[in-house]
C-alpha cells in the first residue's frame, strides 16, 4: 500500500482544516498499522524510546487507554497524568502542566480538555507533538479517523477511502458533540453524504454550515442509510457541570431536551426501527452507550452493529498519528535554522 509521503504536520488538533492527501496519508497509515495489528505481525517499535504523555483532564476510559496501548505497541514509555492526580487541581494551567511535561522530555502529548481549543492552545506553546484526544465541543480527531476506517473497511472502500455514494446518519446530541464534528469533516471531505438527525435543540440547521444535511425524520432517514451513528445524549455539558446525568425519563435540569421519553419517541434506535435500515447498513457509536435511551440493548449487539471494531481501529489509528506526528515533528525541527 505505501505510506503517501504526504502527512507533514507535527500535531493533530482537529480534522477540519486537513487537505485530502493529508487525510489519505493518516487513514492509509492507519490502515497497515490495523493489518499489521489483525495479521499479528510483529509490531513497528518506531518510537522505541520515546515517550507520549496523556494529560487527561475529563473522564475517559477507552480513548485513553487506547492511546496508551497505542504508545506502547510502538514501542514509547507511557506517562499517563489524569485529572485527579493533576496539579491543574491545584491551579496550575494547562499550559504550565504541558510545558512541566514537555520539560520531562516527552515527544508527544496526548491532551482531553473540557475547554474547546485546548489542545491547540496547548500545540502553541511547547515543541513537541500534540495530539487532541477530545477538546470540548470542538473535535475529537483520531475518533472521526477511526469512523472513517470503520465505514471503509465494512463497506470495501479502504484501498481508496473513497466514501462517495454512501450515505451517513448522525443522530441525537449533535450539538454537544466533538465526535460528529471531527466525523462530518472527515467523512465529507471523502465524499460521503452526511446528515445530521435530532430535534433542533440537539441538532441545529446551523451544522448545514459544516457540509452536511439536517433533518428531523429519523424514521425517512433510516431505509437510505449505509452508516447509522447513535451519539450519546451529553447531560453534562447541557450547563449542569459535570455530575449531571445519568438520564431520567424526568425532564434534565437545564437540558435542551423536554423528556427522554419524547427523545426515544423520534430519535432512539429502537429494534423496530433498525428493521427499516437496508441490508448491509451498520450501526456505529463512539460510546459510552446509554442502553435503553439513544440505543436498544439488542441492536447495540446485534449483527449490524460495528462498534468494537471501531474501537480496535481506535488503537490502529492511534498508532498512526503518533507516528506520523513525531516524524514530522523531528523532520521540521531537523530543518529548523538551516
Ligand atoms: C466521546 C467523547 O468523549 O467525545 N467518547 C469517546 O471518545 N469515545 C463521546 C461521548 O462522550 O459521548
């Protein structure tokens, strides 16, 4: 398959804003790293002895633990600095603790901030690579890479990553989410259809601004789909700090949403719904799920549902960007002052 020698960027903060060969040159890495990985060939240790923080300061299971493994099978030490045991706790800002870290001697920091912009705040001031991990409502980028590889692979297009023809449905908490910004940018830009389905609380006309199309008939989109992404209503940045949640069927406090029940009415992938979906569609989801509210239990596990092999892709793609970024991090410091 060959690498395209195009990927030049020393951080990825966001999808939006990439040019297609540069995408090609992450999703196509990602894709030998996931053969490799699938094929159980020994692993490139291309960051033997090298490290990657992951400075964490929301809660994350998966999307950290994914980076870590990813470092590791590349061969870097790991320093994983949490929220709790942060000393942003203590008032020290992001910046500072990136800068601490970076002083350490690490090659890339892994950042998940609550803040919108954080991780290119923090690609501003120190010299090593950043890669965002999920930065509020901004963008999530190796999650939208890893949708992208998904949806390649299920429906043959990963040679070429040429999405066009297939049609994408993101539905519910669109406005909160980093995951389907990160994913319209990348899935557009491969010349996938994508629209977005919720009530105008959760789905604004506004995201027609980003490329894709809004709707608010879930039931008319379903029977066209390729692709179904369920998102995960996000209680906690609907204004009520981060111990909002979990869902009710009452009405959240300061919640865009009137009810969960009314939400499930139109917009839940329910078992009958998913009967509508055509032969071949798959159903993703970023997770965490919310069983019974966005998603039904069976269709969450049944036979269209790819969402584990989003998340072994996640280690794949992961792998990629570290690599990619701390390559083109030492070829521009290499070149830096001639
Ligand atoms: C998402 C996130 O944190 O943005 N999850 C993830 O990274 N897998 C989505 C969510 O929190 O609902």
């Amino acid at each position: 398959m060959g690498t395209p020698a195009t990927w030049t960027k020393p951080h990825l903060t966001a999808l939006r804003g990439l040019d297609k060969p540069e995408l090609l040159a992450a999703l196509h890495r990602s894709a030998e790293m996931m053969i490799a990985h699938d094929e159980h060939a020994s692993p490139t240790h291309s960051l033997a002895g090298r490290a990657v923080a992951t400075m964490f300061f929301e809660d994350s299971t998966r999307t950290r633990s994914s980076f870590t493994l990813a470092a590791q099978r590349l061969g870097a030490h790991v320093v994983d600095l949490s929220g709790s045991t942060s000393s942003v706790n203590k008032g020290e800002t992001l910046i500072d603790t990136a800068r601490t870290i970076e002083a350490m001697g690490v090659d890339a920091i892994v950042v998940r901030a609550r803040q919108s912009g954080a991780a290119d705040l923090v690609a501003r001031h120190v010299k090593c690579s950043v890669i965002n991990a999920g930065d509020g409502r901004h963008e999530h980028p190796t999650q939208g890479l890893l949708d992208a590889c998904t949806l390649a692979e299920v429906h043959g297009r990963l040679k070429t990553f040429d999405l066009s023809g297939l049609r994408v449905v993101i539905v519910g908490d669109v406005a909160s989410s980093r995951v389907a910004r990160s994913a319209i940018a990348v899935m557009s830009a491969l010349g996938a259809h994508v629209v977005c389905v919720g009530p105008p609380a959760l789905a604004p006309g506004s995201f027609e601004g980003l490329g894709c199309h809004v709707s608010r008939d879930l039931d008319s989109e379903l029977p066209t789909a390729d692709a179904v992404m369920m998102l995960r209503i996000q209680f906690e940045r609907h204004g009520d700090g981060p111990k909002a949640g979990p869902p009710t069927p009452d009405t959240p406090k300061n919640s865009p949403i009137t009810s969960i029940r009314e939400f499930r009415d139109g917009f839940a992938l329910t078992r009958d719904r998913e009967r509508s979906m055509k032969p071949g569609a798959i159903v993703m989801h970023p997770g965490p799920m919310n069983r019974g509210v966005e998603i039904d239990a069976e269709v969450a596990d049944g036979p269209r549902s790819v969402i584990l092999r989003q998340v072994r892709w996640g280690v794949a793609v992961r792998m990629a960007m570290l690599e990619l970024c701390v390559a083109a991090n030492k070829a521009d410091s290499s070149t830096a002052g001639r």
